[in-house]
C-alpha cells in the first residue's frame, strides 16, 4: 500500500482544515517545499497536495508551489482542488505534476470528466469525499446527490482507475478513520481505493494495508506528532 503524505495549500502555505471548514485553519509553515522534501528525506514516494483556495474558486492560485514541489522533488506529485476544465488538467500536467484529482467537476460535468479519462487514463483520479453520506463538492461546503456507492459504480462505468475517498467527519478529528467504509467499497469495487481523513495511527494503517487498499493519505497525524512518518511507510509495506 502506498502512503500520501499530505500537504494542504492555503495562500502559499501547508495548512490544515478541521472537518473542512475554512475557519479552523492551522498554519504548519510558511515552505510547503521545506514539508515535500521532509516527506522526501524520511522515505516517502508520494506527496498528495491540495488547493484549498482553488476548492472554493476554480482556480489556480497555488499553481507556483504545486510546480515547485514536482520540479525540485523526486517525489510523484497528486493534486486536487479546483481542476474544472482541461485547461487546468493540462497545465498540471504539461508541468510536471504526475496525477490531478477530479471533484466537483466529476460530479457536475460528466463529459469533461471522461474527455479528461479519454485524453490521460491513469493520471486522473477522482475524488470521492463524503459528508453525511453524500458526495460533497466545492470544498466539501455543498452536498451533491449522489451516495458514495452510486458515485463509485458510476465512476467504474466510466474508467476511472483511482479513486480517494474521504469521509469528511473524520478529517483532522484524530479519531481513527472509517475501517467500515473502505471495506464496504473495497470489497464492491474494483477501483485503486486511497483512503484520507482519519488516519491517525499506525493501527490505521495496517488495517487498510491488510484490507488491500491501494493507498491512505495522512495529514494531521504526521504534523502533530502523533504518526512517525518513517515507521508510517513501513507500516504501509
């Protein structure tokens, strides 16, 4: 199972949220690239980043930082957060960035979503993340109508390979993360699953490895101290 260190951008900084609100923002450092190249030195092969400000908007605004840490990093570099045209999606990738991850465009627009499967297959993932429920979109402030299981059989359907479900409830809460929903899908679907949000102990963590989940993304956990990120990854192994 592969392990994705995380690193929120909020104004050009690694933050973190509580439960997705903007309000309770957590200032880690001021040097997102100072964190990769930590994730980078303690083993990690990974690095999952998000826009939180592209979230909201549908922009772009800590595109300089995203290409920085896929330029001076060896690591394999994901983002999420505001992709919602083809433009974006190229201009990630045409820059170095290995994965972007689909949200509220794979819920609202089903015809860029499988024009973008279409063009790049394995370097688009979508993510799924969930609040009471239901897929949430435009950073986790509106529901959308679909269930976790509908959205997941559609996303199947249409060639997704890589899906990361979140459950939103357990985000930053460092109270274990949701064992029964990865099962549930690990078990339905046959997606390359990655589960964020929670993941807060090393018992996590082998508990999705021993599932057979393609990958779990850790946040919180690695910044307040609570997961050594070296014994993470070979946890993860």
């Amino acid at each position: 199972m592969k392990l994705f260190p995380a690193i929120d951008l909020f104004e050009g900084r690694a933050v973190r949220l509580y439960q997705g609100d903007y309000q309770q923002m957590t200032v880690y450092s001021e040097q997102p690239l100072e964190v990769a190249r930590a994730f980078e030195n303690a083993g990690a092969g990974q690095v999952h980043l998000v826009d939180l400000e592209g979230a909201k908007s549908g922009t772009t605004p800590n595109f300089e930082v995203v290409r920085q840490i896929a330029r001076e990093t060896g690591l394999f570099t994901e983002i999420g957060g505001g992709i919602r045209t083809m433009e974006t999606v190229e201009k990630y990738l045409e820059n170095g960035i290995d994965r972007v991850i689909l949200g509220t465009a794979a819920v609202e627009d089903e015809g860029f979503l499988k024009a973008a499967v279409a063009r790049y297959g394995e370097r688009i993932a979508v993510g799924v993340d969930i609040k009471d429920g239901f897929v949430a979109i435009r950073g986790w402030m509106e529901n959308s109508a679909y269930s976790a299981v509908d959205f997941c059989e559609k996303m199947q359907a249409i060639g997704v390979k890589t899906v990361i479900c979140t459950d939103i409830s357990k985000d930053g809460a460092m109270q274990g993360t949701n064992r029964a929903l990865y099962r549930a899908l690990s078990d339905r679907f046959d997606l390359a699953l990655i589960a964020s949000g929670g993941v807060s102990s090393i018992e996590d963590i082998k508990a999705l490895r021993e599932m057979g989940l393609a990958g779990a993304i850790i946040g919180k956990a690695y910044y307040i101290g609570a997961i050594d990120l070296r014994e993470a990854l070979e946890a993860a192994t």
